[in-house]
C-alpha cells in the first residue's frame, strides 16, 4: 500500500493520516482511504491519473454504474435512466426551487442523461449541460441540449457567454481531483447574484458509520471517487473560498433499503417495504437521519460574496 506524506485537502503532515479502509470498489490493488484527524478530509491514494480519468469516464463510466446499481438504474440507456431517477428529481426540487432564481441560464455539470435539466427546461430557463460521458453527451446533444465535455469546451464554444444565473453538479465534487479550484472556477462564471449548488455523499452516512455491514463497506468506497466528505471536510473546503454558502443535509435511501442491506448485503432495496411499513415510517426515518446527521447526502449552497 501506498502512503501519502500529506493531506491532499489541508496538506497536515502524515501524521494527522490514517487508514479509513484498503477495501477500494473497481480498484485492482494497491489504493486505499485515509482520513485526514486535522481538517476530517477523506481521500484516495494514489488517485487517478488524468489519463486512467479520461479513459474512464469517456468510456468506463456507465459499465462500471451499471455494475453497482444494477440494470434498474439505466446507466446505458439515458431513457431507462431518466425514467429511474424521477424520484431523485422530485427529492432536489424541493430544496432547488427555494435557492434557483425565478428565471435565467442554467448549467449542469455532470448532467449524465440531462433528468435534472428537463423540467427546468419546460419551466423556462436556458439549460446547459457538461457531460464526459460519450453515451449520454450524444443523447442530449441530440435532443437539441447544449451540451459539452468539460468546462474548458464549454468556455471556449462561440456562444458560451460564460455567465449563469445558476450552476449545479450533483455527486460530482468527489469526483475532481482539486474541488477548491473546480467551485472558484464556477463562481467565477457565475452573474451577480448567481447561485451554485452541489450534492454529496456524506461520509456520516449510517450504513458507514452506524450500522457497519461488511458488504456495504466493501461498495461504498469507490475508485470513481477522489474524496468523500463529512460536514466538517466540507465546511474547512467552503471557508476556503471567498463567497457566501450554507450547508444543508439531506437523505436519499429509505428505510426499507437499509433493511435490505442489513440483511441481503446488497442494493436495490429502496421502497420495497414502503407499503407495509407506511410512508409516515418512511419519512420518519429519513428525518431522524437528518436531525442526527448520519444522513447519506450533504448539499452547499454558494453565492458570490463574503460569508457574513
């Protein structure tokens, strides 16, 4: 195993590190996990080279989704794949439309199949996507989205503009290797009063940290992943950074497929008890994991500005 000498977030010395676990999904050896005690980063090491990262997401990427999530989630077909994901749009509409402006030109980072564009498309704004993905960049090309590969594409287009009244990346952040210089790049192409919001797993997440089931630690630390996140990693990464922002929790998996993992070892449980147990049941659970803060999602808010 290789050790890192510094803390690829704070850069706190090699004693503030230590292992969070060698169990590395889609890795072949050789990487693990280490937890940073001065600033609570997690991160991989060594991470992906830019070429293992061009390579993977151009080509990899949706094979090795499908293989954790399984065919129901429609990683090669972006129409299984919006399809999938309706319950996801309806679960971030409810804090979007409390920070989204009224109107305005959007942009997606990491759009994958575009569910989240379409209906604020329908609702008005000017939607644009950022999609590595071959398979699902050429979907919303093809149904008339402006969609590029990166945000260097995206700058160097004719028409980009390079201004947004909104930017949004969901379960993207933890993919870049530098996510301070990825949010002040963002912020800059933000118009003033523009807003940026991203989502995160959350490393508190209770399968992780209250439940300990062996399996669900052997999948949830992916190789995809350059970092995961606790509040507080967030927050040091956020204070970093000259703008405004807030922290909000979240949760994305029910009940009833933390019951499947508890006793199957395996994803695909979500709602699948939901109509013995009752949505009150449901909703309680997920409130109660949000209160205590082992919810398994974290979402910043950012906006142009000092924090006051």
């Amino acid at each position: 195993m290789s050790l890192p000498t510094r803390c690829a977030l704070c850069a706190a010395a090699s004693d503030q590190l230590s292992v969070v676990t060698p169990h590395v999904y889609g890795d072949h050896g050789g990487r693990a996990f280490f937890r940073c005690g001065a600033c609570d980063a997690i991160f991989l090491h060594p991470g992906l080279s830019p070429e293992e990262e061009r390579k993977f997401y151009a080509a990899e990427f949706e094979g090795f989704m499908r293989g954790r999530a399984g065919d129901a989630g429609g990683w090669t077909q972006p129409e299984k794949h919006i399809a999938a994901n309706q319950g996801t749009v309806a679960r971030r509409m409810r804090y979007l439309k409390e920070v989204l402006p009224a109107r305005g030109r959007v942009l997606e980072v990491g759009c994958s199949s575009g569910f989240m564009l379409y209906p604020l498309a329908d609702a008005g704004y000017d939607c644009v996507g950022i999609e590595p993905s071959g398979v699902f960049r050429d979907y919303l090309q093809a149904r008339g989205v402006d969609c590029h590969d990166s945000l260097e594409a995206l700058l160097a287009a004719p028409k980009a503009g390079g201004s947004f009244d909104a930017i949004m990346h969901f379960f993207v952040l933890e993919h870049v290797a530098d996510p301070a210089a990825f949010l002040r790049a963002q912020l800059e192409m933000l118009r003033p009063g523009g807003v940026l919001v991203c989502e995160v797993p959350n490393a508190a997440d209770a399968l992780v940290t209250v439940y300990d089931i062996p399996a669900f630690e052997r999948f949830y630390w992916s190789v995809a992943h350059h970092w995961y996140f606790t509040e507080g990693s967030l927050r040091h990464l956020l204070g970093r950074l000259d703008c405004a922002w807030e922290l909000r929790r979240d949760q994305r998996y029910d009940l009833s497929n933390h019951m499947v993992w508890a006793r199957d070892g395996k994803p695909g449980g979500m709602c699948r008890y939901t109509p013995q147990l009752g949505g009150e049941i449901e909703d309680a659970y997920r409130e109660a994991l949000i209160r205590s803060g082992h919810c398994d999602t974290l979402v910043a808010v950012l906006r142009k500005g000092k924090q006051e």
